[in-house]
C-alpha cells in the first residue's frame, strides 16, 4: 500500500472539515508502524478523510498507524496518520491510503448512514 508523496501527516487547514461526520461508533484496530500490538478501540465519528478514537493514553501527533475499520460486513484496512491528540480522550486519525477498494466501501458505507 504505498502513501501519496503529496499527503502530509499534518492536515492543512484546508483539509480540515473537508468531509461530512458521522457521529457513529464503528469498530477499529489501529497498530503504531513500530508497534506490532494492536489496539482494538471504537470511532466515535468517521467521514472520508479520518476518523476520532476515544483512548485514555492518546498517540502523539505525527505517529503513522496501521488501522483496520469493520463497516457492516466489510473490512477496510488502511495507513493514517495521527493529527490531533486530546490527553485522556482520544486521537484524530487522518487517512493517507487504502488497501484494494477500501476508499470505494469507506464511501458507500457513509452514503448509507446519510441516506438513513
């Protein structure tokens, strides 16, 4: 899975916002790339560009990561980077790239939540 050269660990201000939230709790697996542990942990908002994960021991920003979303039935496994960090709440998880046609199931899974 390679990464575009042009996406920055940090989003610029642009990039902020650039996509609808879903307040939606759906479960996701994130590895630091160092770290072969996995973190099982729950979204509390998901949109095209990233994702909030409530965590105690928040990641610090910059952290890349290795996470693995589970939309329905479907399983999309993805690089992010971490881009903002809240001490004892959670992380802001900005996606970089995705694995085969995770992009297209990420899409059509938030398609569904706003036709609901």
């Amino acid at each position: 899975m390679e990464e575009p050269e042009k996406k920055q660990c940090q989003p610029s201000v642009a990039d902020r916002r650039a996509h609808r939230r879903y307040a939606v709790q759906v479960e996701i697996e994130v590895r630091q790339d160092e770290d072969s542990v996995p973190m099982r942990l729950s979204t509390t908002d998901l949109s095209r560009n990233g994702c909030y994960v409530e965590l105690m021991m928040p990641l610090p920003v910059g952290v890349r990561v290795h996470a693995t979303l589970w939309l329905g039935d479907k399983v999309v496994r993805l690089r992010g980077c971490v881009v903002t960090r809240h001490p004892q709440y959670g992380n802001g998880i900005m996606f970089l790239a995705f694995q085969d046609d995770g992009q297209q199931v990420l899409r059509a899974y938030l398609a569904q939540l706003r036709s609901d």
